[in-house]
C-alpha cells in the first residue's frame, strides 16, 4: 500500500518531529469465557475508553465460529496497528484466533501475489499468561521465554509484510488480583495504546525486547 | 349359473394360481398368464367362445400401458429417440415384411398376400416385450430402449398398413370379399364406427392432424386444471375415474379417426410425463393396466385352437421357427449397424423375435379384405400365438446363458450414476419446504409428495417440481419411487398419518432411512417406535432459536449463550433418550408415574447443568475454558 510505503521502508527510525496522522488501532479481542476473567476483562474495558481504539470481541461476534472473512478483511484495511489481546492458551492463543488466521489470511490478500493489504503494519499481542515471569525461560519449567513461544505469530506477520513487536504481557495472571498488580498494567496498556497511537513509541528500540512492557520509559516519548 | 361372474372366476382363478408359480420358478408372470390360458381354454374347455370378445376388452389393457409407458416419457426423451423410432424401427418392418413376402413368392403364393402376412409377422408383441422388460429391470438398458424404439414404430406403422392391406387382394379372392369393406377401419374388431370413411386423402391427413393436436393441446392446457379441480374435492375415486375417462376418451377419440388408440394414450402420457399428477395417474391406472394386461395373456393363451393344431402341427412349427428366426436375424443385423453392445443385440433381437398382438388383428382385417383365405388365416394366428408364447422362453435364454457370459466378459460402465441417490419427501409445507431447498441446492435428486393440489400449483409457478398425491398410500409412494430411494422424508404435519407412513415403509422397504418430523415428545417417540431412523421435533430449533435471541437481547454474552444453548440441546436430548424406555412401559403419560418423576427431575436438572462449575459439580456442560486453580504454579514449578 502506497501510502505506507514510508512506514514499512523505516521501521525502527523514531518519529520525531514529524507530523503524521493518527495511527488507527484494531484490537481482536478473545476470551472465551469472559465472565471468569480477571485479568482480560479490566483490560478490555479499558481498550474500550481509548479513543482512536477499534475494539472486537471475537467470541461474541462469532459465537458459533462461523467467521465473516470479508468484514474481518475490511478491519484489516482500515487500520495501522493490529492487536491480539488474549489469555495465553496452550502458549498459543485461544482456538478462535487460529480459525480466524486460517481464514482472513488469505493469498492474494494477506500474502502471496497481490496480497499486500497488509504491508507496514504494526502487529503484537496483549497477553496475560498464567504463568510467573522466571519460568518464561531456558532454566524455567517452561523452557522458551514468550518471545521464542510467539514465533509462529511473529513469522506470520512477517510473511504479511507487518512489522512485529513484542508481546505486552502480563505474567502470573492467576495472582495479579490478589497481589494488587491489575491497575498498573491497565494504566501501562492504555499508556502504549496512547503511545502507538499518537507515534511516540520508539519502534526501533522496542522491536528487538522480549515484551513490550520491560520498561515503558525507555521507549515512550511523553507528549 | 350367471355366466359373467362364472367367466370372471374362471379367469381370476387361473391366474392366481398360475402367476405365482410361474414367477416362482422365474418364468416371468407372462409365461404364467399365457399357461393358465391354456389350462382354462384348450385344454379343460372351460371358457371358449366368448374369448375373443374378452380379448376385445383386454387389449385395452396394452393402451394403459402405453399410457403409462408415456408418463415415464419426457418429450424430450422422446425426440432424443427419433433416429432409432424411425431407422431401427422403420428398417425392422421394412426388412422382415420384404423377406417373408419373398419367401412367400418362393413357395408359389400371390405376391400381396406374401407382403401381407410379411406386414402381420413384422409386428412384435408390445405387451409381452414390455411387460417382460419392466418385470426385468431391463427397460432403461439400451438394449430395452432399441426395443421400445421399435415397438413404438409398429404402432405407428399400423395406420398406413391398415390402408395398404385391402389394396394387396389377389384377384380371386377380393372377388369374393371385398363388397362389405369400404373402410380402411381400425381393426376389424372395433371398426363399426368412424368418422373418416370416404375422405379423400389429404382430408384424413388433417382430421388425424387435428385429432393429434387436440390430444396434446387438450393434455397440455384442459387436464390439469381439470384435475387439480377433482383434486380438490379430495374423493378418490373420482380421481381414479377422471383419469380412466381420460384414457378411455382418448381411445375413442382416436379409434374414430383411425388411429392406434394405445398410440393416443401414449402421446397423452408424454404430454402428462411433467405434470404434477404424473404419479397420482400412475399409481391410479397400474392396476387396471396389470389386470387387464393379465386377461389379455390368458385369451392369448386359450384362443389357441387345438384342433388346427394338432391337423396341422408340422406346418405350424415349422412356420414358427422360421418366421422367428428370420425375425432375429434381422433385429441381429440392425443391432450391429445401429453399434449396440453385444448384450443388447441379443436382448433386442431375442425380445421381439415373435409376432404381436396386432398379428391377430391384422389377420382378421386381411380375411375381411380378402387377401389371407381364411384356413391360412387359422394356421397363421397359431403361429402368431406360438411365437408369443415362446418369447419368456427366450427372454429365460438370455438371462440364463448370455446375460452371465457377457457380464463376467465386460465390465462396462454404468451408466446414469446418481451420486447421492433420490430423496422422497411427503408433504411440502413450511417443513418439507426447508429440506426440499437445501437438499436440491445440494444437488441431491428428490421426489416431493403432497396432498394438496393448490400447495403443489403454487410451488411449480415458483418453479419448485412437485407431485400431486397422498403419500399415506402405497401404490403412490411406490409410483415416486421409494423402492430405489435412499432416504424417506416425512414432513406432513398430520401426526397419525405419519406414523402410519413411517410403519409401512419401515415394513416394506427396510433399506430406505427413514427421517421424520414430530410434532411433540409424545409424536417423537410415536415415531421412533414405528421405525424412523431419526426424528426432529418440529418446532424445537426455532424455539432455541428465539431463546438464544432473547438471552442476547439481555445481554448476556453471544458466546456463553451459545455454550448454554449447547448445553440445554444435549440435555434436552439425554432426557428424551433416557424417558423412552419409561414411556415405552405405559405410553399413557397421565397414568405413567415413574415416567412423571422422571421428567420433574429432567426439568429441574436444567439449571445445574447450565450454570454448574466443572470443577466443582463436575458436570458436562462448561467444560472449557476453566482457570486453573490458583496455586498451580508452585506445583508446577516444583516438578521442574
């Protein structure tokens, strides 16, 4: 797409000083059983409050699974940053979003001859992952650290020419609530949002991290 | 004694008895029919003079048949198969007549009567072909197809052989006959009366043109208005009567012009073969037509006059032979040009080797005209009766010795595979309506049924094919084909006739699966225990349809109202399975208290096993998505 072309031509060069419009953030939304969450559902809420914010709940469009490839495609356009916010499932995301990859990434459109609909834009998940941070690594019981178990994703979006970012993550999910740690993550979410949003992430200094939320300060400019 | 119901028992009779032994020991119900004729004529000298007159009656049996035969018949079949109707059949009477009339010439007999009886002996026997074909499964075989061909030439050929015969007279004998017969009449039987004696030519061309047209356009556009208003009155009988009027009116009509009357049936069966009542008219005329048709064999069978026989039974036999195997030869050769497989030129050459029913008319109207001497005439008909008797012997040959060879020979394609088989469905409603659709949009093949002209009338201006009839009746359900269904839909909403559809079919067709719709539980389970392989209950999906609505209207999540709605289909149909063998006991729910306690508690259940927590009730139906408990990191962590 041409009018990205500047954008996926540099993406680690930080943005200073220059004027561009608003970047537009669609964030796909999946927790199959929402009303059990405590993490994802403080979370959602808030997306919802950021202006600038496009906000699907995937599960509730799509209850019985039966997913419209056309209206998810027009999403796909219409926005600059895609999102997956979701629990950690399996190292994976939940079911729907596989089925929704399977489907809305076609050839022609997502890859492959002509699929350039995609190209130059900012892909990442926001995820909560039940387990505690140090088990995310080669001496931990889960042996990969997040970034090496997003693989799958991140090559995704690379062969659709986006640009991938680490994951915003939030670790021991189980016993966030009850160690007070919810609100500060909420706060640091709509912070980044706000921060893609109005090009005052350092892309470059955040594109090589393990998450994205290591240390906001190093890559937010405030306004 | 009255002689009529004497006749009629002696007939009956003879064929109960001898049809199923015949078929028993696969003679076909033919060679049945043709013995027991012979049992009640020749041979116990039960019925004698008045066979002919029966006979009279009988052949209207080959016009039913033809009728039907028609309703099988799309026009556009029908002109697929011109250049065999006309080259098959045209060469087969043109050949066979030329070469007995050398023949004829050969042993010192008059040219015309030599052409003469080649005409007679170039027909085949409709009925006897036909009917045996059916009984086979043969008639959609290329081999049956080539046959029908031919057999459809014959008929028509019968017009302008009528007009050929009197001009044939040798000199001698014309003298003698010819004052009584200005007519070219049909059949010297039936010929009393005729509406175009002494018309020039062209002038019979255009009353026959006429009457023609009158059959087609009259089929076309004044019959199914006409039975969709008999329909309506839902008698029965009536129905029966309209079409057997139908059929008879026809005959009549086109005996008045001369004209084959099984040829007119037939053109009006094709006419008919698109119409929504094409099953209603089969199922309503077959009997007649087997009845009849059995009559017609049986005279066939007691007309045979043992006394010529026995004087002249060297003569005769002989004559059969040769004839039958000049015709064979024949049908053999065009086989071959016309490229039929090897099973089907020996199908085609056995079947019509004999000579037909039209045989005896034919001779009948010669003598009349002089050209046959009437002792000739007598050998001549037991030839022709001979013929027809030995035909299931040949159609025996051809099962039993070239059918097998060729089979385990070539292993030839089938033809005409229907991937997914027919459906039939009874009753288009809103329900059956539904299944029609997606079933159709699928490209499966069915077959809709249903009781109401005017639901069938409205259907086909929106061009959705269905036929008039009430599928609760056997013959019907056997006319639309449920014997070579695969599935058997039943979609009518009265509850009481459904249940005895699904008995009948479940009784006589084990194979066809059979899905219905219940009206409620009590109907389901009526349903199931008359043999459905599964039943639907007919407005349970809409309901949970409109509930799903409703919780989202609320709103409540779509995806956990999905789960919920899930969870009360998989309840609800454990409690139905589980309730049966109660209801089963005592089907008198009012009076069946176990089975009451047992729906109290299915009700009640409902809620657990919507809203429980797997991990604490361990119930089915929120299986997924359950958090771990809190502290599976410290036991996790420990294992590493």
């Amino acid at each position: 797409m041409p009018s990205h072309a500047p954008l996926a031509a540099s993406p680690g060069r930080v943005e200073v000083g220059v004027i561009t419009a608003r970047r537009r953030i669609l964030c796909l939304f999946a927790h199959p059983s929402i009303d059990r969450s405590e993490a994802n559902r403080p979370l959602f809420d808030a997306t919802a409050r950021v202006a600038g914010v496009t906000l699907v709940d995937l599960y509730a469009e799509y209850p019985t699974g039966e997913i419209d490839v056309d209206r998810e495609q027009a999403r796909l356009r219409g926005h600059d940053v895609i999102c997956f916010m979701h629990p950690l499932y399996w190292y994976s995301t939940p079911s729907i979003f596989k089925e929704w990859q399977d489907l809305v990434l076609e050839h022609g459109f997502a890859y492959g001859i002509g699929g350039t609909a995609l190209h130059g834009k900012l892909f990442f998940n926001a995820l909560t992952a039940g387990g505690p941070e140090q088990a995310y690594c080669a001496a931990g019981y889960n042996h990969f650290t997040i970034r090496e178990l997003l693989c799958p994703l991140e090559q995704t979006a690379r062969l659709c020419g986006m640009v991938f970012l680490p994951p915003f993550a939030l670790f021991g999910a189980r016993t966030a609530v009850d160690e007070g740690r919810i609100g500060a993550h909420v706060t640091d979410w709509v912070r980044v949002l706000e921060a893609l949003r109005d090009h005052r992430l350092d892309l470059a200094a955040a594109v090589p991290l393990t998450k994205l939320n290591a240390d906001l300060d190093a890559i937010i400019r405030e306004p | 004694m009255d002689g009529m119901l004497f006749h009629a028992f002696i007939y009956l009779a003879a064929a109960v008895l001898a049809v199923p032994i015949a078929n028993r020991l696969g003679l076909g119900s033919v060679l049945g029919y043709l013995i027991a004729g012979i049992l009640i004529g020749p041979t116990l000298g039960l019925v004698g003079a008045e066979t002919e007159e029966v006979q009279q009656v009988a052949e209207f049996g080959v016009v039913m048949m033809l009728f039907l035969i028609g309703l099988e018949l799309e026009p556009k079949l029908l002109w697929e198969m011109r250049a065999r109707i006309l080259g098959l059949g045209g060469l087969q009477v043109m050949m066979t007549a030329v070469l007995i009339a050398a023949a004829a010439l050969l042993l010192g007999y008059h040219g015309g009567l030599g052409l003469a009886v080649g005409l007679i002996f170039a027909m085949s026997s409709t009925a006897i072909v036909l009917q045996t074909l059916g009984e086979k499964g043969l008639t959609r075989t290329d081999g049956g197809q080539a046959s029908f061909a031919v057999l459809l030439f014959q008929d028509l050929s019968l017009i302008p052989v009528l007009a050929l015969i009197p001009l044939l007279a040798a000199p001698g004998l014309s003298g003698l006959w010819a004052a009584g017969s200005g007519e070219p009449g049909a059949g010297a039987a039936h010929g009393a009366m005729s509406l175009v004696a002494g018309l020039p030519g062209w002038g019979y061309a255009l009353v026959v043109l006429g009457a023609v047209a009158l059959v087609v356009l009259a089929g076309h556009y004044l019959s199914r208005p006409l039975f969709r208003y008999i329909a309506e009155s839902r008698l029965r009988e009536v129905f029966t009567a309209s079409a057997l009027l139908l059929i008879i009116g026809i005959a009549l009509l086109m005996t008045l012009v001369d004209l084959s009357p099984a040829l007119g049936t037939f053109l009006a069966g094709v006419v008919l073969a698109n119409s929504e009542f094409r099953h209603e008219l089969q199922s309503d005329i077959e009997p007649f037509k087997g009845l009849l048709l059995g009559l017609f064999f049986i005279t066939v069978g007691a007309g045979i006059d043992f006394g010529v026989l026995s004087a002249h039974l060297a003569t005769v036999i002989v004559l059969t032979l040769s004839v039958m195997s000049l015709k064979m030869a024949v049908l053999l050769g065009l086989a071959r040009l016309f490229r039929l497989q090897p099973g089907d030129q020996w199908l085609f050459a056995l079947g019509l080797a004999q000579a037909g029913e039209f045989g005896f008319v034919l001779l009948a109207f010669s003598v009349q005209n002089g050209v046959i001497p009437a002792d000739l005439a007598r050998i001549l008909s037991l030839v022709v009766a001979l013929s027809m008797l030995l035909t299931p012997a040949l159609f025996i040959a051809y099962d039993r010795l070239i059918a097998p060879a060729l089979r385990t020979g070539s292993a030839s394609a089938p033809d005409d595979i229907d991937e997914w088989g027919t459906v039939v469905i009874a009753g288009i409603g809103r329900f059956g309506q539904i299944v029609n659709r997606l079933l159709l949009a699928s490209g499966v093949r069915t077959v809709v049924l249903d009781n109401r002209a005017d639901q069938i009338d409205l259907l086909r201006k929106v061009g959705i094919k269905g036929y008039y009839g009430d599928a609760a009746r056997p013959d019907l359900l056997h006319a639309a084909g449920i014997s070579q269904a695969r599935l058997f839909v039943v979609a009518i909403d009265d509850q009481d006739r459904a249940v005895k559809m699904v008995e009948h079919v479940r009784r006589t067709y084990p194979t066809v699966k059979i899905l219905a719709r219940a009206f409620d539980v009590r109907h389901l389970y009526l349903l199931q225990q008359a043999g459905a392989d599964l039943v639907v209950r007919e407005v349970f999906d809409s309901s949970l349809t409109l509930s799903i609505a409703a919780l989202k209207a609320l709103g409540m999540h779509p995806f956990k109202v999905e789960r919920m709605a899930r969870a009360f289909r998989r309840h609800e149909a454990e409690g139905l399975t589980s309730m049966y063998d109660l209801w089963d006991e005592n089907p008198d729910i009012a009076r069946n208290l176990v089975l009451q306690a047992r729906i109290r508690e299915h009700v009640g259940s409902l809620q657990d096993a919507l809203n429980s927590d797997r991990l604490q009730l361990h119930d089915r139906s929120e299986r997924g998505w359950t958090p771990p408990p809190r502290g599976i990191n410290r036991e996790l962590d420990g294992d590493a």
